[in-house]
C-alpha cells in the first residue's frame, strides 16, 4: 500500500511537469509577435551626409529610425520593431528625405504559422500594415528616396586637318612700252 502511494505521487509528479513543459512552450510560442521592418531605397545619389529618419508608430509605441545616405539603417540592425501583438497598426512615415525630388512607399506581408489563411496581417497602405488576430506575420515598409541625375558634362574635341600649303611664286611684272 505504501509502495502505490509513493507510484502514484510520481506520476502525479511527472504528469504536472509535463503540462507545465507543455504550457511555457504555447506561451514562448504566442509570445514572439509580429515583426515590421522599414528598408530605405536610394534612386539615384543623395548628397553627401545626408541622413533619412523615418517615424514610426505601432498604436501607441513609437520609434524613430536613422539611415545613412545609402540607405543602411544607423545603427544596424535598428529598422526592426520585433514582439509587436495582435490587433496593432503599424506606420512609417519619413520625416527627414534628405532633399529628396519624391518618396514612395511600398508594403509587403510575410504570413507566418499563425496566419495559414493569409487574410489575418494586411497592408493597409503602402506605408501601413494591421496585424490581425495573428503572431506570427513579418510587415516590410520599403521607403524610397528619388533624386534627379547628375549632369552629365561632355566634351567634345574637333581636329581640322588643312591642305598642305602651296610654295609661293612671285611675278614680276613686265611691261613693255
């Protein structure tokens, strides 16, 4: 009697421990969130130390984002807003186009384990995207800079080549008379 009690106990032990290895692996799961992330296109060249910030706001958390003149994220890595929850609007608007002639924007949506529908995480705008009823979608903002073209100068060389010049001749008149 004594032994089935301490069998019981262990299993009783081992099939808690199980729903509680079982439970954290669901909560680590839900809790990884959406990611958005903002990418910056150059078209064309920006002027030297030129510096394009970009606001953004996921409801009520905001950030502001840096890239250099070629469009890389300072510092690195710093153009990924991770872990953001269901039901949440994201926006990206650049507040600094280092003396861009026009930005456009463009979003795109990766759907993940969460979403297999595709219909849960949604571009909204080309500069927005909702996160639905979903963890696991990825938001991708690509904001592009356009700037005219450098002139271009030509130069152009034109050689003229002459006849070779003739030996002169003089003449003396002569007259008779």
């Amino acid at each position: 009697m004594h032994r089935s009690r301490w069998a019981l106990c262990l299993v009783a032990l081992a099939a808690g421990a199980a729903l509680v290895t079982i439970g954290a692996g669901s909560v680590t799961a839900q809790s990884q969130g959406n990611t958005f992330t903002v990418e910056k296109v150059v078209d064309g060249t920006a002027p030297p130390g030129t510096e394009f910030k970009v606001h953004v706001v996921c409801d009520e958390e905001e950030t502001d984002m840096t890239f250099d003149a070629q469009g890389n994220p300072q510092p690195s890595g710093s153009n990924v807003v991770d872990g953001i929850g269901a039901s949440t609007t994201c926006t990206a608007t650049e507040t600094a186009d280092g003396g861009a002639k026009s930005t456009t924007y463009a979003c795109d949506m990766e759907f993940g384990a969460s979403d297999p529908s595709h219909i849960l995480g949604q571009c909204t705008d080309d500069n927005e995207a909702h996160f639905g009823d979903v963890v696991t979608d990825a938001a991708t903002i690509t904001v592009t800079n356009h700037y005219d073209p450098e002139p271009t100068t030509t130069t152009t060389t034109t050689t003229t080549t002459l006849p070779p010049a003739e030996d002169v001749v003089e003449v003396q008149p002569s007259f008779t008379g």
